[in-house]
C-alpha cells in the first residue's frame, strides 16, 4: 500500500476534528459538526465521511476533498506538508526518500462526492477561490502567445511554492470570480501535466475565459466559440477571435449550460479536437445544447487541434464552420467506438 494510502486509512476522522478544534461532533459514518475551516455554528454543515474519508462543507466553504484537502485548508499548507503532519499524527512510518507520494489519488472519488453533496443543495455555483501562499512571475514569452494574450489570460510563472517551475492559469466563472487555479508542468520531471489549487476543483461547474471574454462575447453577437483547453483559447484569442472559452478538458455540462444562460449567449460554436475522443466529446456536448443555442462545430485537420494551427489557418476554420447536420453527415451521429 502506497504511502498516501496507508496515511489516509490511519486517520480516525472524529480525532482528526478535535485536533483542529471542531464544535458539536455527532453522528457516524458520516460525521457532522460545526464547520472548523470558516467557523460556522451550524452543527450539520459540515459532514465527514469515515469510510471514505472524504469531507464536505454546505455553508459557508462550499468546498471538500480528502483528509489531505482539509489539513490543507486548515494550516494553509502545501500537499507534502499536509501529508507529513497527517503522519505523524496518526503515527504512520513512511520512507519520505524512497517512498513516492502521489498528489492526485484519491481527486476522483472527492470529486465524486463534492457532486453528491453540491447535488443535495441543489448547488450551481462554486465558491471564491483564494490564493494560496506562493510568488508569481509575468511571462513576456510562451508558446509564441503575444503579450496582449499572456496578459488576457493572466498566464504566471510561479517562482516560489508549491506549484513552483508550473505556468500558472487563472479559473474564473462568468462573474469573473477566481474559483481556481491550475499549475502546468515545464519540466520534464514534473510527473503531474496539471497540478489544480483546490485539489478536488469540480471543473464542471465553470466554463473559464466565459466572464473574461464577455464583452467580446456580446460583440460578437452573442456567439462563443468552446474550446477544448486554455491554450486552444488562448490560440483563437491570439488569432482574433476573443469571443473565446473553454471547459477544463472535453466534458460539457449542465452546469455549462447555465452559465451560458447567464452570460446571455444564444449561438455556440464547439471546437474540440478532431480526434475520436475530440469527435465523442462534440457529439455529447450537442446532446445537451440541442434545443437550447443555435450550434455549429469548428472543424480543424484530422488529428489536430487549435494550437496546432496558425492564426491565418484558424480564420479559415472559422469561415469553414459546419452546421451540426453537415457535421454529423460527415462524421456521424452515434459515439465512436
């Protein structure tokens, strides 16, 4: 059993809140108590899984995760300082020079419970996200981007802390609110792509550059383009069109579609790669926004996607623009197998 493992299946989850001070522990299985994070008086606001170990805020933070996730919200501490003072509170031996640890292995199962607990309040809206202690560079160069579009994006090197050596992106949702942040690799040992701050962010619940890019979003007639990623973004921002956003990988939501509502925006024009996984995740997306938004698909070369293409290449690609029929005539209907 890996170290982060044998940590977690240590911790009592009734000692680990008294230990940071929670008011009116009750129950089992799922543990309520006054929230310790925000301080709240609410006995059942915050609830404490102690089979899963996974813990869930209703009021007042909004947020949850895993019991790294909440001696992180608790010391303002980085993961491995989390980890570290979870084993020695539980007395838990690790060989911190030979043993791996792993950030990300238990993000989905936290994931999957945030969604049930955001469900049973009927919750849409995540809450402000604050910064966490680190220092953060201007770029003047990445990825051959302009200044104009690092500035747009709020691209940062962070030079000290935990995300330290990782081009730092901005997750904001359409009140242009900072609900996250994410950290990506630019050295070869950095294991981990993308390293997201809070650790079990529900990207489903944003669409990010939607509140950013608003104006231009009106300007263009209420028309935005949904992209796979922030760099395909920052790509058709750079080739002028601003009136650009994108989901945090290829998945579409309900709760997408709601902060489209808001933004006011009528016509929707996807982008996702165009490979199989890029071709499914368009097919589901329409799904969801039939009925709801005028739709067309932007249509890069096979195996390509936006950043793999020049600005005067994605003027063409806009001009070129499929009404979903043309597409689906194309490519089909049904999901690739």
């Amino acid at each position: 059993m890996k170290p982060v493992e044998r940590i977690r299946e240590a911790v009592d989850v009734k000692e680990l809140l008294n230990v940071y001070g929670a008011q009116r522990i009750k129950g089992s299985g799922n543990v309520r108590s006054c929230c310790p994070i925000h301080q709240g008086d609410n006995p059942s606001a915050f609830v404490f899984s102690e089979r899963e170990k996974l813990w869930y805020c209703h009021t007042g933070c909004m947020r949850g995760g895993d019991v790294y996730d909440f001696v992180m919200e608790m010391e303002e501490c980085t993961f491995m300082e989390a980890v570290k003072k979870l084993a020695d509170l539980f007395k838990v031996k690790v060989d911190w020079e030979n043993e791996e640890i792993e950030e990300n292995q238990f993000r989905e199962q936290a994931k999957a419970f945030i969604e049930r607990m955001m469900k049973k309040k009927n919750v849409h809206v995540l809450p402000a996200f604050k910064l966490p202690p680190m220092k953060l560079a201007k770029i003047k160069e990445y990825r051959g981007y302009s200044p104009e579009t690092i500035e747009a994006w709020k691209l940062r090197m962070c030079v000290e802390g935990e995300l330290k050596d990782r081009i730092v992106i901005a997750f904001e949702d359409v009140d242009r609110r900072l609900v996250g942040i994410t950290g990506r690799a630019t050295l070869a040992e950095q294991k981990e792509k993308f390293l997201h701050r809070p650790r079990n962010l529900h990207t489903g619940y944003f669409l990010t550059g939607l509140g950013r890019n608003l104006e231009h979003v009106k300007n263009a007639g209420n028309r935005v383009k949904i992209v796979e990623g922030v760099f395909d973004a920052c790509r058709w921002y750079e080739a002028g069109f601003k009136n650009v956003c994108a989901p945090i990988g290829l998945f579409f939501t309900d709760e997408h579609v709601l902060q489209l509502y808001k933004a006011g925006v009528t016509i929707l024009e996807f982008g996702f790669d165009n490979d199989k996984a890029g071709r499914n995740g368009i097919r589901k997306a329409i799904k969801k926004a039939r009925g709801k938004f005028d739709i067309y698909v932007l249509e890069y070369e096979q195996g390509k996607d936006a950043d793999d293409h020049s600005p005067e290449e994605l003027v063409q690609v806009d001009q070129n623009k499929l009404s979903i029929w043309e597409w689906y005539e194309k490519y089909g209907e049904e999901l690739e197998k």
